[in-house]
DNA sequence: GTTTGTTTCAAACACCTGTTTGACATCCGC
DNA sequence: GCGGATGTCAAACAGGTGTTTGAAACAAAC
C-alpha cells in the first residue's frame, strides 16, 4: 500500500531506511551541483540508485524533498551561528568585527565536501529555489535579529535605520562568494585574488565589512 | 522555406518586422518577472501574439533570442557607465565615491518600466542564464577594468590585490539590491528602510562602499 | 502458515518542452 | 501578369517532466 500522504510511513521510532538517506543525499548534491531547475527526478533516484516511485513514496513530492534538505540545512547553519554569536556576546560584546564574524565564518570557511555541498544548496535554495523557499527566507529573520541586535549593543550611537543599511550591505558582500559571483575577480585579478583561499577571502571581507560599519 | 540558420532571415537593411521586436519585448518582460526556466516558448509566443514557429524562424531557437536580449542590454548598460565614468576622470579623478557611483548609478536608479525590465532580466541572466551567458560575463571584464584603473588612479598607495577585494565586495552590494533580496532589510526594518526609493538606496549603498575603500 | 505492514519495482499516466514540418498567404521586383 | 523571396500558420514530432498504479517481495507478528 502506498500511503502517499505521510512523508513518513515507517514506523515513527525506527531510523530512516537507507533508501530515504540516500535519495536525501543525492538530491542534495546534484542540485548544489547543477542548479534547482537542471535536476529531475529520474537523475536524483538514479544517482541514489533507488526506484523512481522512492521520492514520490518517502516524501510525497519532489519539491517536498527538496524543501526539507533545505529546512535542515538552514537550521543547521543558523544554529551553528547562533552558538558563535552567543560566545562573542559573552567575552567581546563590543567587538563588531567579531558579531560578523560569528555570521560570516560558518558560510565561509568550511572543511569538508559535505559542508560544501550544503551551502551551496543553501545558497541555491535562495536564489533559485520555489516560491515556498524564498518566502521562509523573506520572512524567518529571528536569526538575523540576534545579530542586530548585537551591533545595535556595541554601536549604541549609529542610528537603527542605518545600522540596517549596512547589515544588508555587509551581507550582499558575503553573498557575492560564490561560485559563478567571484570568477570575475579571479579574472581581474590575473589569478591575484583566490576566493577559494578561505581563511583570506574572510580577512578581507571582515576588513571592508568593518570598514563600512565604521568601526 | 525556413532559413533556420539565419538569425534575421529578412533583408538586413529594412527594419524588423513587428513580429520580432514584439517576441524580443515578449521574451523580456517574461524573462525578468519570472525568470529564466520559467519561461517556455509557447509563454513568450502567447504574450508576442505570434505563432509558436516565430522564435525559431527569426531567431533559430529560444536560446539565441535570450543571447541576443542579453547582449544588447548588457552593451547598453556598460555603454552608459563607461560614458558616466568618462565624466568622472575627466573632472574629479581622485574621487573614489564618484567613480563608483558611475559604476552603481546606471543599475539603480532607474525612471522607466521598460529599464527596470532590462535590469532586471540582466539580473536574472547573470544567476539564472544558460551556461554561454555565464561565460561571458565571467571572461568579459574590459568594462569593469576601466573602473579598476580609475580606483588604482584615485588611490595610488594602495596594493592593487586589496583594492581588487574591495571592488568586489562593493559590487556584491550593489547587486544584492534586487528582489529576491532586499526583501529582509525590509522586514528586518519594519518598513523603515525602502529599497525602491532608489536615491537613498545609492547613498547608503555608496557613504558604505565608500568607507569600505577607505575614503 | 497465514496475516499484516512496509518497501521495491516496471510500467504507465497525463502533460509540458523546444523544435520542425509543409502548406498557405503576402508582398515586391520584374 | 508572374516568380521568388518572405512571413504566418496549424499540426505534429521526439523526448522529458513529476507523479501514480498495481503487483510483487520482504520481514516480523501471531
């Protein structure tokens, strides 16, 4: 029996069946990979070497899949931030060079391909995602408001309005770092500038970002 | 016959038809509402008034006629900051917040329906295009050099791989002022900062690039 | 051994995609 | 008038899309 409309149909204690991981992490990669658009059904079952009937009977629809690989990877990264932010709130509240910081480091330095991955769907998600995506994102702020609020705390003197002003700018800046946004710098740069030189691409984004708060 | 492998079957020196300005239109206002893979042929055909075989006998697939779109905006828009900028080495060189807003100026403010439609189905290329046009954008970099010479100019102590990371995040600013992407500084701000007013958008955006270069 | 719930499978469904066809209409130069 | 190029059209093409079906396989419970 089919039971299309529980995204769960194995019994609720029992971890999820290989199958149901394996489409999660192909669905995953191939769209960080080619985009949202570029992937199908039939490619994500057969890279998880799984019956195409698997996505439509573990989760109930493809984009059902895809939002929740997308549900689970924004709280992770919005967890891991919050823990950063909290650290810095505690010894150095002050700092603003080091509120960003806590917002930038987990999207910019990673360690492994998984985590690539991951925000590259991320980062995917937002720009190319459904409708239903961009909306979560448009409206679920709260994270970004612990993040406000810590400038607002260290800058008492600057004016929200432009506070806000810059938070956004700051983070287009952090945005721009992606595949398909830095190639032009590594062209105008004759091979100068290497985005994929972590560490420093998050010196100098912290420089200018600081710059622009004013601090 | 068809002639499909001519891009403008008719005679080169008599102006095109209706039927293709109303498809280039068509396939434009289409492209930037609602984006690149949204968008079928039978879409833009339906809006043109224009039979489905139309696209292909004028422009040999929808592909081409999306390049051919891109390629006359993009020529168009670098054309105007070129001219902008031309304005600005010739009467304040040394003015880092004047080259740059030479730079932004063109992509934000802008006065007509059928220039926000340009800019944003240039936007809407850049993330979204095909393959060819992402190459193009990330090889051809003559526009932006003249902007990068004219910063190397205003600021003649300052290593060129420094200024090249900070006209790349100032222009990671400037391009997530789109929709898709402003929308949380507006809930972030309750309503208090207003992307479409476009003359205070283009003075924070520059007071904050233009700390971030240090001037 | 039978029953029950879960998982897998090949096949098909209905629909949409970009593109092509060949016939028909139109217009211009001669 | 005629011939040939140019434009328009309904219809079909070949292939891809997400999703559904109903039967089979499997495991554990009774």
């Amino acid at each position: 029996m089919n039971c299309g409309e529980q995204n769960t149909p194995g019994s609720v204690t029992r971890e999820p069946p290989p199958a149901k991981l394996r489409i999660l992490a192909a669905a995953e990669q191939l769209v960080a990979e080619q985009g949202f658009d570029a992937v199908s059904t039939r490619d994500i079952v057969a890279r998880a070497q799984v019956n195409i009937a698997a996505v439509n009977y573990y989760f109930g629809s493809k984009q059902s899949l895809l939002l929740e690989i997308f549900a689970t990877r924004a709280a992770e990264l919005n967890r891991e931030r919050a823990t950063l932010l909290a650290r810095v709130i505690d010894k150095r509240p002050d700092d603003v060079r080091a509120i960003m910081h806590a917002l930038f480091q987990p999207t910019i330095l990673w360690n492994s391909e998984e985590r690539r991955l991951a925000l590259r769907f991320l980062n995917r998600a937002r720009r190319e995602g459904p409708l239903e995506v961009r909306e979560t994102i448009r409206t679920d702020v709260r994270h970004l408001y612990r993040f406000v609020d810590a400038l607002a705390n260290a800058l008492p003197q600057m004016p929200h309005e432009e506070l806000l002003w810059r938070f956004h700018f700051a983070l287009g800046a952090l945005h721009h770092n992606q595949p398909g946004d830095y190639e032009r710098l590594i062209v105008l740069s004759d091979g100068a500038c290497r985005p994929d030189d972590q560490q420093r691409l998050l010196d100098h984004l912290l420089d200018f970002v600081a710059r622009g708060f004013g601090v």
